[in-house]
C-alpha cells in the first residue's frame, strides 16, 4: 500500500460517503444517475467474486463490502425509497445502460488475461467500470442545474482514478513484474471521460461560481 | 489459486 493508493481508495470512500449524505440526509437523489449506480452495482458484483475465496487484508475485505454494501443500497433507496424516489430525475436519466454493457462482456470475452469464468467477469467489471460514470455525465448535462453534493460526488470519483494512475506509475517503478495493461488502459480511458467535467468544476471554482455546464 | 497475488486493489 502506497500514499497513491490510500488517496484514491479514500476519495472513493468520500465519494460514497457524500452520495449516501446527501441521500440520507437530504432525502433527495435529485441529479444522480440510476443507470451509474446499477452499473456500479455491476461492476462491484462482478469484481469481488472473490471476496470468500482469495484474502489480501482486512482492509481489502471491508473495503469491498463497503463498495458492495454502498452500491446496492444506492441503488436500493433511488428505486424504493418512498421519499428519495420521487425526487430521482426518471425522465432526463434516459442512458441505455445495455450499450454499455453488452459491448463490455463482449470485449471481455475477447481480451483478457486468462480464459475462465471469473477473470473474464473480472475483466468485464473494469471495462464496465471505465464507461460507468457515462449515464450520470449526460444526466448532468440534460439537467444543468448542479447541486454542491453531486458536483462534490463526482470530483471525488474523479480524484480516486486520478489517484490510482499516480499508484500504478510507483508500483511500476518499485514492484518487479507489476504489469497491468488491461487496468491500466481501462483506468486510463476512465480518467480520461472526467477531463471535461473536471475543466468546468475547476472553472467554477476558480470564479467562486456554481459549477453551470455548457448546454 | 483463482485470482493471482496481484489483484489487491480495489
């Protein structure tokens, strides 16, 4: 474990966290994607597969059940919620989540590190995970009117793939055989989708503005 | 094993 990876796993954490505030507190959804969050719901289902069978550290193993305990509650509040779903934008929030993630299992089945059951869904979850943020973008764009809480929420996310990029770069340059082409191009093209959104946040910021993205 | 030492990030 290096600062990197610390960073980023607690900007994820904090990203969450101001999600399940905001949620909880608020009592509203309004401007968060339900296709992400059941895409992330996905991705996280997919990936610790192995959370019984294969030990890294206490830590990995909470952390996990914190992403998959989060995820499906989220997702759980924003479609059964007698308060929360009623405020969730169901007409803008249109993103056909299938586009994504047929393309997804299809590329997994055809390019990943070994051929079986759970490496393929494991590589499928971070193909889905790079193009997951895409439903709450356009949502964002359609909605326009951005509160604190969401705009906070996907800064944060976007720091956490930040953050793991900088984690590769030290691992790569202190741990022998650390190669990873497939999470590194996936993270990559993930981090790459926040550019513009990050460009505008920091806009508004710099401007002591309420973050306003071009129609 | 099914998953190698490698896969500790989250």
């Amino acid at each position: 474990m290096n600062i990197f990876r610390l960073a980023g796993d607690m900007t994820h954490l904090a990203s969450v966290l101001v999600l399940l505030l905001k949620i909880h507190t608020i009592k509203s959804c309004a401007g968060v994607s339900l296709k992400t969050q059941e895409l992330y719901a996905i991705v996280f289902a997919t990936r610790y597969l192995d959370i019984l069978t294969s030990f890294v550290s206490i830590y990995n193993t909470l952390m996990k059940l914190i992403f998959l305990g989060s995820s499906f509650s989220i997702v759980w509040y924003m479609k059964y919620h007698k308060t929360v779903r009623r405020t969730y934008d169901r007409d803008q929030d249109t993103f056909r989540h299938w586009f994504l993630m047929l393309p997804c299992l299809l590329l997994a089945l055809l390019i990943h590190e070994k051929f079986t059951f759970f490496e393929v869904l494991w590589t499928f979850s971070l193909y889905l995970e790079a193009v997951a943020i895409l439903p709450q973008l356009v949502l964002l764009q359609r909605t326009r009117n951005i509160d604190n809480l969401t705009g906070q929420y996907i800064f944060l996310l976007g720091g956490y793939r930040g953050f793991y990029i900088l984690n590769w770069i030290y691992r790569y340059f202190t741990e022998p055989h650390y190669v990873h082409w497939i999470t590194w191009i996936a993270g990559l093209v993930q981090t790459l989708l926040y550019a513009d959104f990050f460009y505008y946040y920091f806009l508004s910021w710099k401007n002591n503005k309420k973050l306003q993205l071009p129609a | 094993k099914l998953f190698d030492d490698t896969k500790d990030e989250l």
